[in-house]
C-alpha cells in the first residue's frame, strides 16, 4: 500500500519539527523590526506572526481537544514541550480565557524593556485558541515581567 491508497482521515500528520534557537536571535528580531518599523508597528507583526504560528501547530498536531477541562491540562503540557514557558490556565470558559507564565520565554529574551512585550506568545495564543474554538480571538497581555511584573498574565477574548 502506497500514500495514494490512504485517505485523507488515515494518513498521519507529520511531527511538528522543531530548531533549538538562543534567545538572543528572538530579542534581535524584536528589535530589529521595532528599528525598522517604530515599535507599535513591530508589535503588531510580531502578534501576527504569533498568530499564524498558534493556528498552524494546532492544524499540524491534529490535536483534539475533548473538552474544556481537559484543555486546561493538555494545553499547558504542550506549552511546556514547545518550550514557550511554564503557563496555567486559572479561568478557561468559550467567552474568556485567562493564562498565567511565570518565566515567559519571550520575556526572558527580552529582558527589562518598561513594558508587556511578549507579542508573539500573546498571538501565538490567539491563534491556538480561534483555531481550536473556531471562532476568532484577541489576546492582550496585562501584566509582562519585561516590565518589572511578577508573572506575564494574557487574557483572552472574542474578537467577532
Ligand atoms: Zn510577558
């Protein structure tokens, strides 16, 4: 049996692949887009590009997520294995969703910088949920340790 006696539902997905890459090069394309496009801009495409990625690994994975109390569990699992950050989900309904990250990956790639600066995970999320729940969701940090807060908290909610 070759791949085209498969049908769609039997072929399997490949692993999502992964590259090792120093925080160093995450803090150089922050800051580089922020020179070239003024921070508010490169804020924006950061989120987005956090997005695409959030809707792709959860098309890539063919996850199912049963239900809600479950996601709470197998999504900071994931989070962990990805290597974005310990996070916990403390409020998780379809209308709301609200994250926790003690040691932000992002954030530890930036440093101090004065303020909530972990835009590609806050999109990262975003896409990861719009993807699962099938609706559309924007993600917006209110609290970031890149500003001296102890923990980065991202809240999410419906954006339709
Ligand atoms: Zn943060």
């Amino acid at each position: 049996m070759d791949n085209n006696d498969l049908n769609n539902e039997e072929q399997i997905k490949p692993p999502v692949a992964f590259f090792l890459m120093p925080v160093d090069i995450l803090k150089g394309v922050h800051e580089e887009l922020s020179e070239i496009l003024g921070p508010e801009t490169a804020s924006l495409v950061i989120y987005n590009c956090g997005v695409r990625s959030g809707k792709n690994i959860v098309n890539d994975m063919d996850i199912s997520f049963p239900d809600i109390e479950t996601l709470s569990t197998i999504l900071p699992e994931l989070w962990l294995q990805l290597g974005i950050g310990v996070f916990s989900i403390e409020i998780l309904d379809k209308e709301h969703v609200h994250i926790v990250c003690e040691d932000s990956n992002e954030a530890q790639a930036l440093g101090y910088t004065g303020e909530r600066s972990c835009n590609l995970t806050c999109g990262f999320l975003a896409g990861m949920f719009s993807t699962i729940f099938e609706r559309k969701y924007k993600c917006s940090e209110n609290s970031c340790t890149s500003c001296g807060e102890s923990q980065c908290i991202f809240d999410l909610v419906l954006d339709e």
